[in-house]
C-alpha cells in the first residue's frame, strides 16, 4: 500500500519512520515548503504543494495511493480542507493525525481566544513573547507602542510588528532556556498556538513559573466525518486495518 503522508510535524516524521520498516507498505512524506530546511525523514519526500484540492485528487489516482495520513500543523486548515476534498474526491480513505491539545494546569493563567486577531486584542502587558510561527505575524503588524519578541524557526517577512526584535530557534526548547529567554527580554505575557506536543511545551512551564499570562489561540475545529487519531501507534493501527481489508481474498465483516 502506498500511503501519502501530508506530514510536517514530528508525528509525520515518526510516523514515515515506522513504515519505512513495515513490509507492505511504502510511504510518501509531503511537505509544504514552508521551512527552508526540514528535518529529515525515511522514505520518499517531495516537496511543494499539489494545486489544490483538484491537483491532489488527480494525484492521489495517478500515483495509485491507498491511504492518505494528514499529519500537518494542527492550524493548518487550509491544507486539511484540500485534503479532505480531494481524499472523498479520489475515493481514497483519509485519516487525521493530530496530538492533543495542551491542558491548563495548577499555576497557569491562560486567556484562550479563537483567533490571531483576537489574541491582538487581549494582549495583558507591554513586551509580548510571540511563538506563533513567522507566517501568522500581520496581526499583531498594526500594534506601534508594545514591543514584541518574535521566534521563528526561519526569518519572518513583512508585515512584522514594528518595535522588537526577531529570534531564531527550531525546538525541542528546555524550561531553562525558556526562562532565560524571558527574563532577559522582561517579558508580560507569551502569546502561541494550542499546538500541544513536547518540543515547545517547555515555554509553557516558564511562563507558569514566571507567574506570567499566556494568550492561548484555540485551534481551528476538525472537519466532520473524518476519522481522527492522536498517535502514531494509533495510526499505524488504522493503516494495518485497512491493508488487511484491501488484501485479496479477505473476507469483509
């Protein structure tokens, strides 16, 4: 079975590394181009995206896939709505692979708000820590009298918020270095994404021990009808499932 992951986070990548030692199976790694140099990962990559939710569906037939895992950026709507589209389209069965949320505990102060752009509008302090990613910055581009401290793991380009300053760095980030990174630039309050995960919670737990508030961006809803899983092995479950129906002579129940 040839299985499309749309991958991009570290599931994906565990995820291609998994099949690329199961016999039946060969994965292809899709990524969207948006990092200029992306962590490695077993079997074949390609690079760029498919022209939409027609492109993929044509794909997904000329390249006989079997299986479509997306295993993007939680916030990454716009390709799941593609994938989705095009997946229904091709008559291809998909699966959502998406980690848990992040869950407020004992000592957090968090403000969740549905969207960037309110995040811009309830921002409590003055020098505001933005781990948002360098594509979601215009939000908060208009805002002239707070300083921002933005990270990316590549240079942001404009809109950028006028006053602060731009800091490079690709997870997993120690609570240590977070603190750090906080004190020296005093920060208010972190604003990022409920991406969930390991690789940047860390910021999360220096923000609770500097008594600071964090504005939570929820994440976009799930699309309906779609199967969802929130682990790799979960995944990998799903995908055995479905080799073993679509092998000849297997009987249906």
């Amino acid at each position: 079975m040839r299985v499309l992951l749309l991958s991009g986070t570290a599931e994906g990548r565990r995820l291609a590394a998994a099949l690329a030692g199961r016999p039946g199976f060969e994965a292809v790694s899709s990524l969207a181009g948006r990092v200029a140099a992306p962590a490695d990962r077993p079997g074949t990559t390609r690079i760029g995206g498919f022209g939409g939710a027609d492109g993929l569906a044509g794909w997904l037939a000329a390249e006989r896939i079997g299986a479509v895992v997306d295993a993007t950026h939680p916030f990454a709507a716009r390709i799941t709505g593609s994938a989705v589209t095009a997946a229904r389209r091709a008559g291809v069965p998909l699966l959502l692979l998406r980690r848990p949320g992040w869950t407020e505990g004992p000592g957090d102060d968090w403000r969740r708000v549905p969207s960037l752009e309110a995040a811009a509008g309830a921002l409590p302090g003055e020098r505001i820590f933005l781990t948002i990613g360098r594509q979601d910055l215009a939000a908060f581009a208009r805002d002239a009298r707070r300083w921002f401290l933005v990270r990316a793991v590549d240079p942001p380009g404009p809109p950028l918020p006028p006053r602060g300053r731009v800091v490079l760095g690709r997870g997993p980030f120690t609570v240590e270095g977070e603190t750090a990174l906080m004190r020296e630039h005093a920060i208010d309050a972190l604003v990022t994404k409920d991406a969930g995960g390991t690789a940047t919670a860390a910021k999360l737990t220096a923000a609770r021990g500097l008594g600071l508030p964090v504005v939570m961006v929820d994440r976009p809803p799930a699309p309906a009808g779609v199967p969802a899983v929130g682990t790799v092995e979960a995944a990998l479950s799903w995908l055995d499932r479905l080799d073993r129906l679509d092998r000849p002579g297997t009987i249906h129940k």
